[in-house]
C-alpha cells in the first residue's frame, strides 16, 4: 500500500461497517451513562445540518446541470409522477390491509383514558392547518431549490437557441457542471465523518429512552416495521428485479451504504450524495436518478405514508372509535395530502401525523404515546424512502426503455 492511499484505522473499514459498529457502541454508552451522554447529540446535530445544507446546492445543481444537458425528457417527469403515485397507492393499501387484519390498537386500551396523565400534558402539537403545512412546505430550502432549478432551467432551455456563440453564457453548462463537482467532492468529505454522526445520535436515543417497549406500542412498532419490510419485499422488489432485471444482490450491495446511513441519522435528505452515487453503480441513467432523487424527492415518501395510515388506525382503534372503509380510504387521502405538504421539514412524520389526526378528529395528544417508539420507526421510515427514491429511479429508466437499452449493451 503506498503513502497516498493509507488511511488510519477504522477508516480502512468500509462505510457501512463503521456506520454499524458506531450504532453498536453509541447503543452500549447510551445505555450505560443514560442522560448523561445527551450533549454529544450536538456532533450529530453538526454533521447532519452541515450535510443537509450542502444537499441544498447538490439538489439545485443535479437538476440545472440536468437540464442543461437535456437530460430530463417529458416521459421521464410523466414517469416519475406515475410511479410515485402508483408506490404510494401501494403503500396505502399494505397499511389499510395489516391494520384491518392484525388490529393492533386492540393491546392499547385508551377508552376513556386521562391523556394528561399518561405524559401528554408537556406535549404541544406543532401547528397542524393546511395553510401552515403548505407555508412550511413554501419556506423549506429543498423545495425553494427545486423550484429555482426547474425554472432557471426551462429559461435556459428556452433562451439557449438566442444565445450568440462565443459569449460567456455559453459556458453555462461547463460551470453548473463544475459546481456540482464541486458540492460533490465536500460531500464526500463530509461523509466520512457521518459514523461519528450516528455514534453521538444512537447514544443520545439508547441514554433517553432506553429500550422500554410494553405491549401495545410493541404491537404497533410490529405493524409499522411489518408493513414497511412488506413494501419493500414486493413493491420496490418488483421494480427492480421484475420490470428492470437488476439482480438483488447488486441491487443490495449498492444500496447497502445509503440504507444503514439513513438509518443512523435517520434523514434521507442527508443521504442524497450516498444514493446518487448507489443509482450509478447498479446503472441507472443521471437523468432519472437526479430526477427521482432530487426533483422527487417530495414525492417519494412511502414510508411517511405508510406509517400515517397504520398510526391514525392503530390510534383509531386503542379509543374504540369505528371507521368505516370509506372513511379509511378518506384518511388515507389526507396522509396522502399532509406528507406532500411538509416533505422535507424536520420532523415531517410527526408534524404531518398531527395534521391527519386533527383532521379525522382524534386527539393529537395520543402523540407522544407513539414518540417513545418514534426513534426506532423514524430510521426505518427514512430508510424506505431512501429505498423508494432507488426504485422509481429504476423505474423511471424502465418506463423510458433505457434499462433494455443499456442491458442490450452490455
């Protein structure tokens, strides 16, 4: 090994094994020192935020330079919008479906139950109209980057036949794609420091709450894990080795580092420059991973939505309230409206699951019975819809034939 590619122990590890050990040491000091390990939460909290604002530029770039380099087609967009929306209508009828079958609001009688008195008292509910979910959604940076991207480059598009030759808005294209370069190689850089991220967040977890499960919310973490594990299995396997032919071990193997750092930080956004690169090595085309991974990425949240349904009926059910199949499908439109509404907000499970439970008139100070668990089914929540941006990129390149195309190549 030469003095240019040493690296110091346990960097020598790949990403996922580092990630994995710091879980299990920030489990093991979380567990032994308690509370007292809540203020190496702040690394985390640095790491995360310095990688989310660098995401900001990465997703404003991807989808310029995209589109610069016309690599976003109408039936690519038509595609995506398609595939999100047959994945969430999946993702809906697994959470109807397990909830309805396995009722596991039934291990948590809340009939008649003094809320206050079981930890709600403390809880204030974030605010829960459509007008603040859609003024939240407006303020996001994520959003205000997609949309500056998507205009800037329908004006390019437009303007790019007018411009004279030789002039400095020919070197448009060069530029936006040495930017991005550019927030790609700092996100590298930042990644490598993400296992300390995931140390610092899974010891503040393990200190707070321990590993306190009883039966009714043990029933519910079941339900909710169940049914997202159920997601993947068909719905994203379906994607890619039904419709696309990609083997899932690579599929897996690709996949691999995103997944567990999403799990560990539990943010799907921060783990944008890791699912990128994942779509390129199981040969998705750049057009449909920035497409699906950028542009889609307020669309692709089928493990906020899936969760929503089973929460909103596993709650409906601890208070003996009765809905009727109409009125599921009901609810089940207005978790479709109140994830589109906050994606990309921190916290959006929780501020969208307060706006659902206002809605259907169940009392939002249930919330924080749910919270205790929270930290185990947010992480897995991040990690579908990691997985999700992966399969409708997959599926984007299928729709546009480019999967047949390039497997014809090779």
């Amino acid at each position: 090994m030469t003095a240019g590619t040493w690296q110091p122990f346990p960097w020598r590890w790949p990403l996922y094994v580092q990630t994995l050990v710091a879980m299990a040491v920030g489990a093991a000091i979380g567990l032994w020192l308690g509370n007292q390990v809540a203020p190496v939460a702040a690394i985390a909290r640095w790491i995360v935020e310095v990688i989310k604002w660098l995401a900001v530029p990465l997703i404003f770039l991807a989808i310029f330079d995209a589109f610069v380099q016309q690599a976003f087609h109408a039936k690519g967009v038509a595609a995506l919008f398609g595939v999100a929306i047959g994945n969430g209508l999946c993702a809906i009828a697994i959470g109807l479906g397990i909830s309805n079958a396995l009722h596991p609001g039934r291990w948590m009688d809340l009939r008649g139950a003094d809320l206050a008195q079981m930890g709600a008292k403390s809880f204030r509910a974030p605010d829960a109209s459509a007008a603040q979910a859609l003024a939240l959604m407006a303020q996001s940076p994520m959003v205000l980057a997609i949309v500056l991207a998507v205009v800037l480059g329908l004006v390019w598009l437009a303007a790019r036949s007018g411009i004279p030759a030789g002039s400095a808005a020919q070197r448009v294209p060069d530029l936006a794609g040495r930017g991005l370069r550019l927030v790609t190689r700092a996100l590298e850089w930042m990644v490598r420091l993400t296992p300390l991220a995931v140390f610092a967040s899974v010891a503040k977890v393990f200190g707070e709450h321990g590993t306190r499960l009883v039966g009714g919310l043990l029933a519910y973490l079941l339900v909710c894990l169940g049914g997202m594990v159920l997601h993947v299995l068909v719905v994203y396997h379906g994607w890619v080795l039904g419709a696309a032919r990609i083997g899932l071990g690579r599929f897996w193997r690709a996949a691999r580092d995103p997944v567990v750092y999403a799990f560990g930080v539990n943010s799907s956004l921060a783990t944008l420059p890791m699912t990128l690169k994942a779509l390129d090595d199981i040969g998705v085309t750049p057009g449909a991973a920035r497409l699906s991974a950028c542009v889609g990425t307020n669309l692709n949240n089928d493990g906020i939505l899936l969760y929503e349904v089973v929460a909103v009926l596993f709650l409906a059910q601890a208070f003996g309230v009765e809905l009727s199949l109409p009125a599921q499908l009901l609810t089940a439109v207005i978790c479709v409206a109140a994830t589109v509404g906050v994606g990309g907000v921190p916290e959006a499970g929780i501020i969208s699951l307060a706006l659902v439970l206002g809605a259907v008139h169940l009392p939002v100070e249930a919330i924080p019975l749910l919270l205790s668990v929270d930290w185990l089914i947010a992480r897995c929540r991040s990690v579908v819809n990691v997985l999700g941006d992966m399969a409708v990129a997959v599926a984007i390149d299928v729709v546009r034939g480019e999967r047949r195309k390039s497997a014809a190549s090779s």
